[in-house]
C-alpha cells in the first residue's frame, strides 16, 4: 500500500474529502443509473406479460 | 467481404436475441475490472511528487471523460447510419446510450472541478477544455430533452439523428482544446503512439479502470437497448414469446 496506515489512506494528506467526495459522488452516479436502467427493464417485460396474459383470457 | 452481420444487427429481433446473453457478463467483468482498477489506483499508485494524493482523482476522471466522448462518437456514427441506411436499431441506441454519456460527461465535469480546487485554486475556468465538455454534456441534456418532447416515433427518430451527427463537431474541439488554446488543463493521459508520461505503477491501474468502465457502460446499453426493442415492437410475435419465456 501507498500508505502507512489507514488514518492516512482516508486523510490523503489533506486531500481526503477531495478525492472522497469524488469516489462517492461517482459510486452514486454509477449506482442510479444502473438501477434505474434494471428496474425499467423488468418493468417492460413484467407490463407486457400481464397485458399478454389479459389478451389471452378475454 | 460479407455484410450479412450488418443487416442482421439492424434487425431488433436479432439483436435482442444476440444481446440477452452478453449484457450481465459484460456488466459484471467491467464492475470487477473498475473496482480492481480504482483500487489499485487509489491504495496502491505512488503518490505524485507534484500534486500529492489528489491526483488519484484521475482514475475515475479520465474513464469518465474517454466514455463521455466515446458514447457521442457512437451516437453520432449511429445518427448517421440511420440518416444514410434508415437502419431500425440506430435511434434505439441513440435512445438508449444518450442517458449513460450524459452521466458519464457530468461525472467528468465534477471530479475535475473537485480536482481543480487543491491543484489550480479553482473549481472552474471558462477554458476551451472545460467549456467544450461542459457543451459536450449540455448536448446529450439536448437529445434527452429533444427524445422525450417528441411523441411521433418517425419524426423523434430523425430529429435524435439529425442533432447527434451536429454535434459530432465538438469532439474534435475537445480533443484539441488543450493544443490549440492556452488552457489550465493538461494534456491528453494516453495518445495511441506514444508511452504515458508516467510510471507504469500509475497508468497500468488507468488502463484497467479505463476498460472496466467500457465494459460496465456496454452492459448498461444492451439492457436499454432490450427495454427500447421491447417497447417498440410490443404488437410483434416473437416479443409476446420472449416475454412469456420469463427471464432477463
């Protein structure tokens, strides 16, 4: 490691909430983006199989 | 030269049946190779002599900006085939990709102002490099918006095209902004002929972290691009199968 110990990883030098801040706001960004591109998958395939399943019992 | 996998993939039947079983793996190789990457590059990277540990900004700044322009080339190209070939699967990527590339550009913009403040003293400057990818991200706003305001299919399809193949103009810009004007920002991390001007210990983790969120946006796009084909061909045969066979 490029550190000493873990004090020193998370303050970076005086660079901690920089380079922090970025790392979370990126794990956020990437999180949204993903769940909402999953959920609006199964949620198409989930409308369209209760609208077939509709058509077939009228 | 045999063209038949160019029709075959302007078909959406086709590629959602050649899609479904590639978008997960790809998506899971490039969670594991990012995370890999940044932990490498965050832990285990020397510290830079000049600019101390903030410069391990750079391991999810510069993949975010590579896909930021990455994703307008390809919605550009694709503007285009649909212009040229009225290929059915290209505005479907246009839908699809033009979110994650506005993600990944808005990504870019606020990790280099948090970097810009321990190292220039400034979130922002209106410099060529900065404003041309700040234009970069107010275009994918642009066919986001433009997509969504347009409830005709024919006429969102041509519109999306139209405005990506004009906006292909600013990627040329970006990528020379830091030759052609006096600019804050440094030049580009990896060109296609010459060694990265550092150790391996730095770019090498880059480069993985770089690959991984390629893999992790390809992913992404194959799941929307299935949602879009199944939306739009919902009155088809081969949908009503697919979706009573269950499954993602």
């Amino acid at each position: 490691m490029a550190f000493d110990n873990l004090t020193d990883f998370f303050e970076m030098g005086r660079h901690g909430v920089y380079v922090w801040s970025v790392y979370g706001f990126s794990t956020v960004s990437l999180a949204l983006i993903t769940w909402s591109t999953l959920s609006k998958r199964h949620q198409i395939q989930e409308t369209l199989r209760k609208r077939f399943l509709r058509d077939k019992t009228i | 030269m045999s063209w038949t996998w160019f029709h075959k993939l302007g078909s959406p039947k086709w590629f959602f049946h050649w899609s479904k079983s590639l978008a997960l793996p790809l998506f899971g190789f490039g969670c594991i190779c990012l995370l890999f990457g940044l932990v490498w590059g965050v832990a285990f990277a020397p510290e830079d002599y000049q600019q101390g540990n903030s410069f391990r900004i750079i391991y999810i700044h510069v993949p975010a900006a590579i896909l930021a322009q990455s994703c307008y080339l390809a919605l550009g190209l694709s503007g285009l085939v649909f212009l040229v070939w009225q290929m059915k699967i290209a505005p479907i990527f246009i839908k699809a990709v033009a979110p994650v590339g506005a993600v990944m550009a808005l990504m870019a913009l606020v990790s280099g102002a948090i970097w810009g403040k321990p190292t220039w003293g400034t979130w922002w400057v209106w410099d060529a490099r900065l404003t041309s990818v700040l234009v970069l991200f107010l275009l994918y706003m642009g066919i986001i918006a433009l997509q969504n305001s347009l409830n005709d299919v024919t006429l969102a399809n041509k519109a999306v095209a139209v405005i990506s193949v004009v906006g292909l103009i600013n990627l040329p810009i970006i990528k020379y902004s830091v030759e052609w004007w006096n600019t804050l920002h440094q030049g580009a991390t990896f060109t296609l002929t010459e060694k990265p001007a550092m150790p391996a210990e730095m770019w090498v983790p880059l480069l993985i972290s770089t690959i991984g969120l390629y893999c992790l946006v390809a992913g992404l796009a194959l799941w929307r691009m299935q949602t879009e084909i199944l939306i739009r061909e919902h009155r088809s045969n081969w949908v009503k199968q697919e979706v009573m066979k269950d499954g993602l």
